[in-house]
C-alpha cells in the first residue's frame, strides 16, 4: 500500500474518531478531556478494528460511566447506552452485555494508561502559580489496599492474606500512587500483590521514581524516610519533607544548631546493604547525606529544605500538615467512587478496571480545576462528591457540548458546593451504627452450602 494510501486512511480514522467525540453522548468524557493533546494520543493508542457496536472510544466511555455510576453493572451500562442509540434515532438490535464486555478485553491498557498519565501531567503542569507551594510543585505519596472477586487467576496473581483461611478471605492488591497537591490528579500509581518479593510500598513507589523531577517536593509519612529514599531523591533533584521514622533516634544536641530543636544533621550510610540493591548500586550511593529535622507540634520532620531562612519551622508544620490531602484523595477514589472492591474476574481486567479509575477520576478532578480557575478559588476548596453527582446527572440529560453558555453554568454549579475548612480536625475511627448479626464465613462457601442443606442453618461451629 502506497504512502498516499496510508495517510489517507489515517486521516480517515481521525475523522471518524472526531465525528464519534462530537455526536455521541457516550463519549461527553473525551468532549471533556478534549484535548488535541489526549485525542492525538488515543489515537495513537488505539487497536485497529472495524466500525462495530462498541468502538474503543465508546467502550472506554462506557468503562467509566460505570466508575462513576452507583450501579456498576454491564448491564445497566448496556442499557444505558441502547437508550441512547434509540434517542438518536440508531438501530438496537440486543440489550445482552456480551459483545460490551468482550470490547472492555480488547481495550488497549497502555491506551488507559497513557490517558490517565497525560491527563494528570497535563493538569499538574498547567495549574496555576498561585495553587502551588512557593511556586513550586509538590507532590504526594501514599499507598492503600483493594480487594477484588474471589476466583482462581486474582487468587494466582494477588494472594489473599496469609492469616485467612484458604477459600474465606479474598485477593488483595497493594497500590501505591503520587498526587499532585494543587489539583488532586494521580500522576502515577503501581499496582503489586500484598506480600511476596517487590510487594512492598516502597518497592512500588521506586517504579515512580521517574515520574518525580527536579525542583519538586515529596511529601509522605515516616514509612517513607529512609536513607537510600531520601539520597535518592536528593540525587534527582527532589526536596522531601517526611515524618521521622520511628525506628531512628533524633538527638538535637547533635549537628549544627539552627533554632530550637530546629538542626541540621549527617546521617551516615547503613553499613547493611538491602537485598533488593545491587552491589553496584550501593556503593554508588554517598557516605553521608545532610538533612534537617525540627521538632514541631510533637512530632519530628526530616526534610532537605536545609535554608531555615528560607523556610521556618512553622511552615514546614503547615505544609507537612497538607499530606493529610493524599488520603483524602485515597477515600475519595475508593469510598467515594466504590473502588474498593473491583469487579472484574482476571488480573488482566482487574488492571485495566484500575486505571479506567484512575482516568475518570481525573477526569473529575480537570472539571474541578476548570471550575476552580473561572471562580478565582483553589480546586482544593471544590467538593469531589457534588462534582461527581453533577457531572453524572449532567450527561444522563446529554447537556454537554450543547453550548458554551450550558459548559459555563456546569462550572459555576460545581464551584459553588465548597469543602469545609475544618484545620486539625479530628474525629474517631469508629462506627456507630451497628451491623447485622450475620455469622461469619469462615469455611469455603461450597462447603457452607453443604451445611446448610444438611442441617437447613450453618452451625456455629463448624468443622
């Protein structure tokens, strides 16, 4: 096939993909990461296929309508969009979620994957100077646990915990992300099995690493602060700010004196050299790297901010206090949008389940910056939740793309619902409404079923 042909059916295809974005309602996500920028890449990403039922764009709109809807089921995804093809005067012939749900397994990963890293790197970057710390850019890390179906290939890939019985407890996954503190985007995350070798948080987060660049500043608890973490950052360019590992003594009668419990100290290279470093690796590491640690409201932080001119020790407090925000994020992403406790049934869905999150999360978060700017606000003041409900019922309505006046309205409704400035908050970890009295599982259900018609209850004590 000639050139000429090629770029003609390139061209071709674009168009298409265009035509698709404007006319479809399924697709009001890409009208909303519209950017050339995003659009270039799916296209660059995307598989080549025929003009089907579910082309990949409209299966990935789909995918995180479901993310975003509080029934997250295929087939009120099915439905929704048969609705939609009869409202636009398009052919249905079935409602059956098979041909949906074999689409949602040819969806390209690195395509997710690529959308969601741009859309946040493009968000970070383009926010604000006065969103930022000093003009800077900070960025937060942190990790959490998500639990998915029980079947034999998630049990494989991500075995449950090791203290549960085989058959009770259910797969878990470790996942640790970076956000960007001024819009609240993921930026990057890494998905690994609970336990096993390079499991760890900190073994995930060293796949980040990349995603970290000079003149930025970390800010993540004491698990974090460690001598090889910390000179690697300091290598790259990075500036830290962590919480004092509870395993290190501070003793401020040492180093040079900069304030009251306010110095700067060496801390020597472990002689101990880690299992998962490399010879090479550590000797390539310094005998000694400078950090400053203070002592603020109780708690000791370690930072590379060394300038106590610069910054005091009440702002290292203040900003410190704002990694409180990446487990806000955190909740956001799994209570908030029910990611908690994923749905699909094979690692590979699994995967590309977490990232179509990911994605539409951020998605959310770019209205809320979008809103943010017109009002004159930080987009830390907007509200994730009222975000999430408007924008939900605003596509259900097809009220997106219609004009510039109904996109200036959408903005102003979601600036207008603020978050709270509650500083230092403090609320008990508990539960008051009580849960019903089920029993506990604690046999393989197939033999629970057994029980059950052999004595028509499952005993209490069971075998």
């Amino acid at each position: 096939m000639s050139d000429r042909n090629v770029e003609r059916r390139s061209q071709q295809h674009r168009k298409r993909i265009h035509q698709r974005v404007r006319q479809l309602e399924a697709v009001d996500f890409f009208n909303v990461l519209t950017g050339p920028q995003l659009l270039e890449r799916t296209d660059a990403y995307l598989p080549a296929h025929r003009e089907r039922l579910y082309p990949p764009t409209v299966t990935l709109s789909m995918f995180m309508k479901q993310a975003l809807s509080a029934d997250r089921s295929c087939q009120r995804a099915v439905n929704a969009w048969a609705a939609q093809r009869t409202a636009e005067g398009l052919t249905v012939h079935s409602v059956r979620t098979g041909a949906y749900c074999r689409a949602r397994q040819r969806l390209p990963l690195e395509m997710v994957t690529a959308l969601a890293r741009e859309s946040g790197r493009l968000l970070s970057t383009q926010a604000r100077h006065g969103w930022r710390w000093r003009g800077r850019v900070v960025k937060l890390a942190d990790g959490t646990g998500i639990s998915m179906p029980d079947t034999p290939e998630n049990q494989a890939r991500y075995p449950q915990p090791c203290t549960q019985a085989k058959g009770v407890g259910f797969p878990l996954a470790r996942l640790v992300g970076i956000i960007c503190l001024s819009t609240g985007v993921v930026l990057d995350a890494a998905m690994g099995p609970q336990q096993g070798k390079g499991s760890s948080e900190l073994d995930l987060f060293r796949t980040l690493l990349d995603t970290l660049h000079a003149g930025d500043v970390l800010l993540a608890d004491s698990y974090y602060c460690n001598y090889f973490m910390i000179a690697s950052l300091q290598t790259a360019g990075v500036d830290v700010l962590f919480a004092q590992h509870g395993a290190r003594i501070t003793d401020f009668r040492r180093g040079s004196t900069l304030a009251k419990r306010d110095h700067i100290v060496r801390w020597r290279k472990p002689y101990a050299r880690p299992k998962w470093m490399t010879r090479q690796h550590y000797a390539a590491f310094p005998r000694e790297i400078t950090v400053r640690e203070v002592k603020v409201d109780g708690q000791v932080l370690v930072t590379t901010l060394t300038n106590h001119r610069y910054v005091r020790k009440g702002e290292l407090s203040q900003l410190y206090a704002m990694r409180w925000n990446v487990e806000l994020d955190l909740r956001n992403i799994k209570t908030t949008l029910e990611m908690e406790v994923l749905s699909c049934l094979s690692p590979e869905m699994v995967e590309k389940e977490l990232w179509v999150y990911l994605l539409a999360y951020n998605v959310i978060r770019f209205l809320m910056a979008q809103a943010a700017h017109h009002a004159g606000m930080h987009p830390r003041q907007v509200s994730f939740k009222h975000t999430v409900q408007l924008w939900t019922e605003w596509i259900s309505r097809s009220l997106v793309g219609r004009s510039l006046g109904t996109e200036a309205d959408l903005l102003r409704l979601i600036a207008q619902q603020h978050v709270g400035n509650r500083p230092g908050r403090l609320e008990p970890r508990a539960r008051k409404r009580r849960p019903k009295s089920y029993q506990w599982l604690k046999v393989p259900r197939t033999q629970a079923r057994r029980l059950v018609r052999l004595h028509g209850y499952l005993p209490n004590a069971v075998p």
